[in-house]
C-alpha cells in the first residue's frame, strides 16, 4: 500500500470511528439500544479506495444513488464481502428496476405506483432465477416540493397498501429527505407517524449534518457521505 492509501485508510477509519461513537450517544440520549441504528455509509462519486478504507475498518452496509455507478463499483466487493449490503438511495427509473433488484439488497426509493409494478416484475424475474427479493422503503417527500422525488404524505399509506398488500413487495420502511433550510426535526417526526399508522418499523433518515435528530426522531438507518468519507469533490 502506498503513502496516501494508508494515509486515506487511516483517514476513513477515524471519522468511521467517531462518527459510530456520535450515533451510538444520540442513542443512548433518546433511550435507544444503539444497536438499533445502522450507519449507511454513502459511498457516491467515491472512487474504489474509500469504499475500501471503509470495508477495512468494518464498515459493511453501503448506499449509492445511482444504478450504473453502483454496478460498476460494487459486484466484486460483494464476491469478496458476502455480508456486504448495499442501498439504492437514489431516484429510480422503471427500466433500470431489474438491473436494481439484481444488484441491491435494499432499494429505499419507492415512490409511485409504476415503480412498485416494474418492481414487481422485476422480482418475479430476478426470483424466477435464484436471486433475492430486496426490501423496499417507501420515499416520502415530506415537504412537499415539486421538483423532489417520493411520494407525497396523503398519498403514501396508498401506496403502500399497494406495494406491500396488493403487490406483496418485501416493504419494511420509510426514506425520506427533509428540505434544504428549513428545520429537519418536523420532517423526521411525520415519517414516524406514516410509519406507525401503516405498521412499518424501518425509519430511514438523518445524514452527515442532522443525523442526532434523526436519531432522536426514531431513526433505525442513517446515511452518511461526507462524514465519513470527506466532502465530495
Ligand atoms: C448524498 C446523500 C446522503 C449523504 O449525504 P451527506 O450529507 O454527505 O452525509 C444521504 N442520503 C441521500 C439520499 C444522499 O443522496
């Protein structure tokens, strides 16, 4: 390994390690087991060497946005790392949805109903041929903005009645992703009760700048990108 590889795993190691001491005491301060927070490490634009500081200090649940990028980053970590899992936590096309199932083991950015039935499709398929069904969170556009992915709040305990009842995806949860500049606490606080009311138990929410909220707020899955890895170039 050369200098500024071990200076790089070094580096990822450290803020891993911080970070895992950060979650667990905003746990701790909301009565929660800290074990019931996974960190999802999220690893976009990030070249093979941070993913692989990041696999060297124990670090095992991944998140990308982005299909093709993730297909070209991830296969052979996980022929190495068969407890590896990855996160899809990017918008997602219907064609890209077999590719997706393929790949991932959790795809967070279920949003309409199109998308559930691609997905369904693409299970039976993936299923028909000895691959795994992932599990699905519902993405609540919790603020309501236009130009943002997910499902808007009134809307999603339909979509889930179909995704999950009609459809029998694999739903566990809710993602969501509060809006830029206001308070994130109220956001966080609605996707628990969408989730309660519709009897789901995985909250994904929080990232590098507001995950101890999030935490607070209920949070069983975090992603974090430049805490870990450094800001994005
Ligand atoms: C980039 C990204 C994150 C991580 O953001 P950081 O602020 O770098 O922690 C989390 N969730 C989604 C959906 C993202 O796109």
């Amino acid at each position: 390994m050369d200098d500024s590889k071990q200076d790089q795993t070094a580096e990822v190691a450290g803020r891993l390690k911080a970070l895992r001491a950060r979650i667990a005491a905003a746990a701790v301060s909301a009565g929660r087991d800290p074990a019931s927070v996974t960190l999802v490490a999220v690893g976009k634009t990030q070249g093979p060497a941070a993913i692989a500081a990041a696999l060297a200090a124990g670090q095992r649940v991944f998140g990308e946005n982005r299909v093709q990028e993730a297909q070209a980053k991830f296969p052979e970590l996980i022929q190495a790392h068969p407890d590896l899992v990855l996160h899809l936590i990017g918008p997602l096309q219907t064609n890209k949805a077999e590719a997706a199932v393929a790949l991932f083991h959790v795809i967070e950015t279920l949003d309409r109903p199109k998308l559930a039935q691609a997905l369904a499709k693409a299970m039976a398929k993936v299923a028909a041929r000895g691959g795994r069904r992932p599990a699905c969170l519902i993405q609540v556009n919790t603020g309501e903005e236009p130009q943002k992915a997910g499902v808007f709040p009134e809307k999603a305990a339909n979509l889930i009645a179909l995704a999950r009842d009609e459809l029998g995806l694999p739903v566990t949860g809710l993602m969501c992703i509060p809006p830029l500049g206001e308070a994130h606490a109220p956001h966080f606080a609605l996707l628990g009760e969408i989730a309660k009311r519709n009897a789901l138990s995985t909250l994904s929410m929080g990232m590098s700048g507001d995950f101890e909220t999030a935490i607070g707020f209920g949070a069983t899955q975090v992603r974090v990108g430049s805490a870990i890895f450094g800001p994005r170039g």
